[in-house]
C-alpha cells in the first residue's frame, strides 16, 4: 500500500513541468512583437500638443481690439505664407537647450463654398513638402477671417485650418 | 526512484516556485510596453482638442460678438467643414432669458464615439 504512493511525486513533477513548458511558449510566441518607441504613438501624443498649443498661441489676439496673428495672416489680399512659416516653425521649434528641433509642416485652409454646403481646401503654406515617408500627425484650429473668398465678399467666415506635422 | 532518496524535495519545491515567479515577472514585462501604447492611443483617440477648439471660436469669439451670433453663413461653415473635415456633428445656438443679463450657450458635439454636450452661461 505505501509502495503504491511512490508514484505521486512524479505526478506533481510532470504536471509542473508540463505548466512551466506551456508558459514558456506562451512567453515565446507573445514575445515576437517588439515594440519600438515609435510604435508606441506617445511622441505622437506629444507632437499633437505642441502643434495645438501653437496653433492656439497664434490665433490668440494681444487684446480683445486687435486681430491675431492667424486672422492677419489671413486679412491679407494674398494669404501671407511667409509669415505663417516664419512663426510656425519659430514656436514649435524652440527648444531650453541651443539645438533647434526639426518639426515640418504643411498647413491647409479649408472653407464652405457660399451658398450650399461643398467646400474646399487649398494648401497656404509649408515647409517642406510631404513624401510618403513622414509619420504625420493632423492638429487643426478654426479661425474667423474677413476676406473675399469662397462665394462672399468682405463678410466674416469661419475656416478651419489644417497643420500636418512631423519631425524630420 | 523517488523512494531511494526524499532529501532534496526542498530544493526542487523551492526551484519551482522561483522558476514560476521569474515567469510572471516575465509576464509582467512583455506586457508593459503595450500599456502604454494603449494609453497614448486612446488619448490621441480622444477628440480633446477638437472640443476645445469649437468650444473655444463659439463661446471666446462667437457668442461675444451679436452679428457673429446671428450670421447663417459662419453657422452653417462651422457644421459643414466639421462634417466635412472631422467626421463631427456640431449644433449650437446662443438664447437669452428675459430679465436676465447672461448670454446661454448650447454646444453640441458628435463624432460618432465621443458625445459632447454643454449649455454655457456668461458671467
């Protein structure tokens, strides 16, 4: 009779190593899938911020009589690329340390054609232009702009703009 | 054979329990990368920026400025390029009470996922 109980130590031992051997498998296979930093999409979350916070900065007036810097960009008889260029990349390259960042855009207006409800967009400004190859995050900001376009004239519009952005 | 000699059964009991807590740790780490992929995902996800920023024209620009207020046209081009541009129903309207010196405002945002709802009073 006790001779006969020899055999539960052997029982536990395979029923543990058979566990252990499916773990490791398990372990193995789900191990394949290597992720990168990029893949992971924070500096994309963070990209998305900035380009937001400087879309915001740049449509906010000095005081409530003003214009802010996007609707004069916008008020001028030819959409003022250089300027939107210029304070773009001036406001979301700047970094505490004396090396620039390398953050590129393109940015896009687009607007309701009057009457009806198609629209249109059109590309105003950009630093370089896009391959194939950039991972591009889209940040966008809506803004008034009195200018004759789009069906009206002299009339206040809403229009949105579009930034696409990405580090080089 | 397990007969002949029971002295080490400590030693093998004590290597399984470190082999398994070595595995769960390892668990535990494979998984912590997706962790966070997840998290900055659901937040790009998130319209929080597209909220603000309709929030923002409507109540800091809009509602302050009656001829603004009351234009069709800037009505009709923030629904049509929302639609259009952000895949978002947006609806808004600015009322008054009698005697009652607030401006109220109704936001309305839909994106299919994200549902946004607000009513705006002016100090």
């Amino acid at each position: 009779m006790v001779n006969r109980e020899g055999g539960q130590l052997f029982t536990i031992e395979g029923i543990a190593a058979g566990l252990l051997m499916i773990l490791t498998a398990y372990l193995v296979v789900s191990a394949t899938s290597v992720y990168t930093a990029g893949d992971t999409h924070i500096s994309d979350m963070q990209l998305e911020q900035i380009g937001s916070d400087t879309l915001k900065i740049m449509d906010t007036p000095e005081n409530r009589t003003t214009q802010s810097d996007l609707q004069m960009i916008f008020s001028k008889p030819i959409i003022d690329e250089e300027k939107f260029k210029t304070n773009f990349l001036a406001l979301t390259n700047n970094t505490t340390s004396k090396a620039n960042d390398h953050i590129n855009f393109t940015a896009n207006y687009t607007c309701r054609i009057y009457p009806g409800n198609d629209i249109a967009s059109s590309q105003f400004s950009h630093s370089r232009n896009l391959t194939s190859g950039e991972h591009a995050v889209r940040v966008t900001k809506w803004v008034i702009v009195n200018r004759s376009f789009c069906g009206t004239t002299g009339e206040d519009r809403a229009v949105l703009v579009e930034v696409l952005m990405w580090r080089d | 054979m397990a007969r002949l000699n029971d002295d080490a059964q400590w030693i093998i009991l004590m290597g399984f329990l470190i082999s398994f807590s070595f595995f769960f740790l390892a668990l535990i780490i494979n998984q912590s990368t997706v962790v966070g992929q997840t998290t900055a995902e659901s937040i790009i996800e998130f319209p929080k920026n597209d909220i603000r920023d309709f929030r923002g024209i409507f109540i800091d620009v809009i509602a302050k400025n009656t001829t603004l207020a009351n234009s069709p046209t800037i009505q009709n081009d923030l629904k049509s390029i929302s639609l259009n541009r952000k895949n978002a129903v947006v609806n808004f309207s600015v009322w008054y009470k009698p005697n009652d010196a607030h401006t109220y405002v109704d936001l309305y945002y839909n994106n299919g996922v994200t549902l946004y709802n607000e009513t705006w009073a002016s100090l």
